[in-house]
C-alpha cells in the first residue's frame, strides 16, 4: 500500500512517540519526506540515487541500509522512478531507557567520518525486510510493552548493520580542514529556525559543536578559522544574533522566552549578549525595528 500520510500526520506521530515507521512503495519522496533535525534515520531502500552524508556523496543502484545523523547535514536525491523500501525514524529519548541512545553519536554508523551507506546483498534484504515489516505491525498495536519490542527491533537493525562490511564507494575529500568547516557551517544553520520556546537552541557553543562533530573542539576552531577567516563563535554568535531578531520583529513571544528558547538561562545573559552585538537591548530594538 502506498504511503499517501501527509507532511504534519508524520510531525503530530513522531512528537507524540517519537517514533515511526513506514514503507516506500514506488514513492521518491518518502525517503526525504521527514526533516526535523532531532530524530535518528534508517532507511532500507532498493533503487538508484544519490546519498549527500556532510560533503560526501554515495552513488547506488541496488538496496542499501542508510542511518542518517540529525547533527550531520544530509540529503538524498533519487534518480531511479521505482524506489522502494522502509523508514525508521526515532529520537535518543526514545532509546533512552537501552541505555542506546547514548551511545548512537559514537557509533561508526552515525559518526560525521564513519559509515553510514551499507550496501545489502538480496538475501541479506529479505531478512532485514521482515525486521522492519514487525516494526510496522507492532506500531498499529495496543501492547502495553509494544515501545520495548520496537526498541529491541531498532537495535537488532543496528547490530546486523555493525556486522556488514561498509561500503568503500563514499567520496572523501582531500582537504579535511575545508571538509570540516562547511559540515561545521551546514550543522550551524541546521539549528535555525527556532521552532518553539518548547524546542530551545541545544548547540550553543563551539565546544557543543565539536562534541556532535566527533572532534576536538581545538582542531574545528582551527578548520573554521583557517577556511572563513573567523571564529567559530563568531559564527555561532552572528548566527544567534540573526535569529533573536527575527523572532523579536516576527513574532509575538516575550524577551525572556526569546531568551530562553536561544539557550540562554537567564534574560540578562541575553540582554547583554544582544547589546554587545547590536549597541541594543532587545526591546528598544522591537520597538524601533518594528
């Protein structure tokens, strides 16, 4: 049966659960048709496109097993008019209580250098259909203990993953410096825009920034630095700057849940933050702009 659920039914599910599944019958668009930056992929799917993981690209023709990295910038162009297979999408708090979760930014599957394209041979296919065919079934259930078998599911996916041998066709650019800065700057926009005071900016700081990239918070100042000409949290903070004044001129939230939403703990941080920026203090800067 053909996917027919719009865009908001995916949304409204997956804040609800966090968690979904869903099957690709000849349709290009389900593979991309979920785009929150909080929840983990994986995707079996049997077709010829083209996988963009940070700057590199995987060219395919046949099934693979994708795990896509809401911290990682990636996208997904298909080429082939047939396109079949399955989604799963889960955030960490969903995995939280496996104690998975954890551990899922540190895995050579989810990793910003690891391998996240694995291509799956026919037999190996049929097996990891009826994985995500359970998945399905499960979800339309009443089970009381249905979110642990689903988990369970989740992480049978991931340990058939670890053991396959990783695709060798994923394009590495020689300048690992400029690689790391644009991943840097395409992770940097992907936090905007600020969706809700519920959903606040998580990445704040270069060292955040670093820890989801998987490096030393030193050598992406130094990638930043050496391909911009500026600092990683000049960037960082130009970026927040933008953003508060969007939402001061366009929305009708208060400064404090501006503030708070923009990761500051307290409105006074971000007072002084927007006046070091501006020569302005937020209100005056509504008022005026407005």
């Amino acid at each position: 049966m053909k996917t027919t659920r719009s865009i908001s039914d995916f949304n409204n599910e997956l804040k609800l659960k966090g968690f979904n599944v869903f099957q690709i019958e000849s349709d290009s668009n389900a593979t991309k048709i979920y785009s929150r930056k909080d929840f983990y992929k994986i995707c079996l799917t049997t077709g010829e496109s083209k996988i963009h993981y940070a700057d590199r690209s995987f060219n395919h023709n046949g099934t693979v097993l994708f795990f896509g990295n809401p911290h990682i910038p990636y996208s997904w162009e298909t080429v082939s008019t047939t396109y079949t297979g399955y989604t799963c999408l889960f955030s960490e708090e969903f995995l939280a209580t496996s104690n998975r979760a954890e551990n899922l930014q540190q895995s050579p599957l989810f990793k910003l250098d690891g391998t996240p394209v694995l291509k799956i041979s026919e037999s190996q296919r049929l097996f990891l259909n009826t994985i995500f065919k359970k998945m399905i079934e499960e979800q339309q259930t009443d089970y009381i203990h249905k979110d642990d078998l689903i988990r369970n599911y989740i992480n049978l996916l991931i340990h058939e993953a670890l053991k396959l041998e990783p695709s060798q066709n994923l394009h590495q650019p020689s300048n690992a410096l400029t690689r790391l800065a644009n991943v840097f700057m395409e992770l940097l926009e992907r936090q905007f825009p600020i969706e809700g005071v519920a959903q606040p900016l998580r990445l704040r700081t270069a060292k955040d920034y670093a820890e989801a990239l998987s490096v030393h918070v030193n050598y992406l100042n130094k990638a930043v630095r050496d391909v911009t000409g500026h600092s990683t949290t000049t960037h960082i903070n130009n970026r927040i700057v933008n953003e508060a004044k969007a939402l001061l001129l366009h929305t009708d939230w208060n400064v404090s849940d501006i503030a708070y939403a923009l990761g500051f703990d307290y409105p006074t941080y971000f007072n002084n933050f927007f006046k070091k920026a501006t020569d302005t203090n937020p209100s005056s800067y509504r008022t005026v702009e407005s």
